[in-house]
C-alpha cells in the first residue's frame, strides 16, 4: 500500500505496517495505542519490559511527548547528520509499553518523508522498532524482512519513497537533565 490517507486511516483503527524508516525497515503503529502497541510486541516476539523507539515529525510533537528537552537535544537534532534516537528522560502521552520501566522514552525526529507524511497525516508519533523477531538480523532492505514478519503486518509498504534507508540503525544517546549525555550505540 502506498497511499499515505489509507495508511494513515489504517494507523487510526490500530493497524501496525511494514515500513521504511530513515534507518531501516520498520515496524509501526500509533504510538498512543495500547493495542497496536501490544500487537507489535507479539510479532517481534519480544518482552513488553523493553521500549520502543519513537518518530515524531518535528520539535513540536517532541515537545508535547517528553516533559523537558534538555538544550543539547536540540543542537543534537539540529547539526547531526546521521539519524540520531535520544532517550528522553520522563515520555508523556504514549502507550503503555514505549516508555522503558523507568518513564524514559527514545525519540527520534524523523527525516525521512514518507515517515513525515505519515507521521503529520496521524498527528501522533509512530512506532519504529526493526521489522525483525527479536534476536534476528534486522532488515536493511526489503527484501530480507523475513515472511513471518510480512504475514503478521496489516499494512504493508513495498517503496522506500526517497531512495533508499541508511541500512543502518540510528545512533542512542541519552540526555540526564544535569546535562550528561552517554552514547549508547
């Protein structure tokens, strides 16, 4: 499916898809879901006690999902020139499950314009974690997402809009408010 309103609408009834991302293939639902939240969890097979990470489109929506940006996130988002997913200290607004244990919450402002289009179609972030089981090889292309995955997915997106993903996860940073900051990948 390519049309951004039918995925959008999709996205609106819980549905999770197959995606491209700025990194790699993706997994993806609503974020404030519940349900597409738990569902996502069940086709990577994985333990709800570890989070997922977050697109949004902008400052804007960040704002609204963590309580404080510390100043280098900005600057962070701003200059860096390979996708980079900052965990946040305290998520706000989303789904049970996107936060970790302790109310932290990794958020990556996407730069990648179906991830945007989708993203502004919504008006909520999405989900992106790798279209994988957890454990395996996460997909760089979209032909290495294994047919399990595919099978479990409502949507399913075959282009990658504006060439291809890094096929590369993006880098982990996390922000402590004391101004801290510790790469995790």
């Amino acid at each position: 499916m390519e049309d951004i309103e039918q995925i959008v609408e999709a996205l609106r009834k819980g549905c999770i898809m197959l995606y491209p991302t700025d990194t790699l293939w993706g997994l993806g639902c609503d974020a404030t879901n519940e349900a597409a939240v738990a569902k996502i969890f069940a086709v990577k097979q994985r333990s709800d006690a570890k989070s997922l990470i977050v697109l949004v489109d902008g400052e804007e929506m960040l704002s609204r999902h963590v309580r404080e940006a510390p100043k280098p996130a900005w600057d962070i988002v701003r200059l860096s020139s390979t996708p980079q997913t900052i965990i946040y200290r305290d998520g706000v607004g989303l789904a049970n499950g996107v936060c970790a244990a302790d109310g932290s919450v990794a958020i990556r402002v996407a730069n990648h314009l179906f991830c945007k289009k989708i993203i502004r179609g919504l008006g909520r972030p999405i989900v992106s974690t790798s279209a994988n089981v957890s454990g395996a090889t996460a997909p760089r292309t979209l032909a290495e997402v294994a047919s399990a995955v595919r099978q479990s997915v409502d949507v399913q997106v075959s282009v990658a809009w504006e060439g291809q993903p890094t096929r590369k996860p993006s880098g982990i940073i996390r922000l402590d408010p004391d101004g801290r900051v510790k790469v995790i990948r």
